[in-house]
C-alpha cells in the first residue's frame, strides 16, 4: 500500500470530524440565538451564539473544501432564488393553534426552496432557500425567535433535494431523480420542524403530552399538505429552471 492509499481514509476521517463539529458549533449557535432572540437573557445567549458561530467558522476553515468559490454568475442565481422564496412566503394561509398563540401555515414556499436545491445544486440551492425563508421570518415578529432554525431547516431541505436530483450539474437528471430528491428534502424537512416543535413544547414550554402531541398532529397535517404543493409544483418546473441555471457558464 503506499502513501497517498494510506493517507486517503485519515484524510476522509479528519474531514468527517471538522465537518461534524461544524454542524455541532451551528446548532448550539442556533439555539442560543433563538433563545435570545425570544427575549430569555439576551446578553448572555447572544454571547454563547457567537461563541458557538466562532467555533462553526473555525471549524469550516479547517475543514478541507470540497470545491471553488462561487462564480458571479452563482452569487446572482443564490440571490435570485432567495428573492423568489422570499416572496413565495407571502403566499399562503394560517391556521392558529391553542398553545400559547402560535401559528401553522400551509403555503406555496416550500416548493421554491425544493426547486433551489433541484436547480442550482446543494449548496447554492440551500443557501438560497435558508437566507429568503429566514428573512421572510424576520419581518413576521411571532416567527423571529425561530429564524436561525428555519434558515438551518430550509438549507437541508434544499440540500437533500439537491444532492439527490444532481441539481447545479450540466449532465442531466432523470425525473425519478427529481422526484425523489423534491420528496427525500421534504420528508427531511418535516422530520426536522415536527421534532423541533415536539421538543419546544414539551421540554421548554412543559406542556402535557396528550398537548404536545396535538399541536404537532396540527402541524404535521398542514406540513404533509405543504409537502405535496411543494414537490408537484418544484418537480413540474425543476427542468425549466435547470435549464436556465445550466446553459452559459453554469455548473
């Protein structure tokens, strides 16, 4: 065996613990940040959020990068797709819970950041789903606390989405990909917020079970509907879009 087949599984192995500390650092960002934003010791919680975000950067230094920078032509496309998603948000309808005055939406908004990791790619397709459903949240008041996660939910979903269906790729991808890359995004998605609001309501607000788990069962209706607007309207457009993304200077 020599050297470079020897030294290639370290390498493997060292990149899988600077990315799971990434990821570790960016949740307790998020959950310090939230807790902040929602007014529980704001100083303190902003503090431990920053500290959890200077050890996420530290870690995605060290961390070996797996491509180029974006091009310009990217940056342009990211925001374009954040700009979209932003707006799709606003396209939509409430249904109030009995906990503490909060709100479930059934909405169009998810399709958009299925079809941003379908059409530019994991990274840049998350990117765009995570920064215009984030700031949609921080114009609503009720949702702002929420914020960090929805940018961190909305990124995997696009992601999921993304690695799956080979979005951002000049090649090609067969339906049955897209398909499934919208529906694995989803379910990801859906997993990630019902097992969220579980935790909030049950550890954090204390409520009883027979609660918790009615207020999820609400939420997990409107989400199963959300998930189907969602991957029939991104799988019908996913091709145009790829198209665009693709010709003149795309990945």
């Amino acid at each position: 065996m020599t050297n470079q087949e020897h030294t290639a599984p370290d390498k493997n192995k060292i990149k899988i613990l600077w990315t799971a500390g990434l990821a570790l650092c960016l949740m307790v960002a998020l959950f310090f940040a939230a807790a902040a934003l929602a007014g529980k010791s704001p100083i303190v919680n902003f503090a431990l959020a920053a500290l959890g975000g200077a050890g996420a950067v530290f870690c995605a230094v060290k961390t070996p990068a797996a491509k180029k920078r974006f091009t310009t032509r990217e940056i342009a496309f990211i925001g374009m797709m954040g700009a979209i998603v932003f707006v799709s948000n606003y396209i939509s309808f409430t249904i109030p819970l009995a906990i503490g005055g909060d709100i479930t939406r059934v909405h169009v908004a998810n399709a958009f950041c299925l079809l941003a990791g379908l059409s530019l790619g994991p990274v840049a397709g998350g990117l765009s789903a995570g920064i215009g459903s984030m700031l949609y949240d921080l114009t609503i008041p009720q949702f702002i606390a929420g914020s960090p996660f929805t940018f961190a939910f909305k990124f995997i979903m696009a992601y999921v989405a993304g690695v799956i269906a080979g979005g951002g790729k000049k090649s090609g991808s067969s339906s049955a990909k897209i398909i499934a890359g919208g529906v694995a995004g989803q379910v990801c998605y859906i997993v990630l917020y019902i097992g969220k609001k579980f935790i909030t309501y049950y550890f954090l607000h204390k409520e009883p079970l027979n609660v918790t788990i009615a207020a999820c069962a609400t939420s997990l209706l409107t989400s199963l509907t959300n998930a189907v607007i969602a991957v029939v309207i991104a799988c019908l457009l996913a091709p145009v879009f790829r198209k665009v993304a693709s010709t003149q200077g795309g990945r």
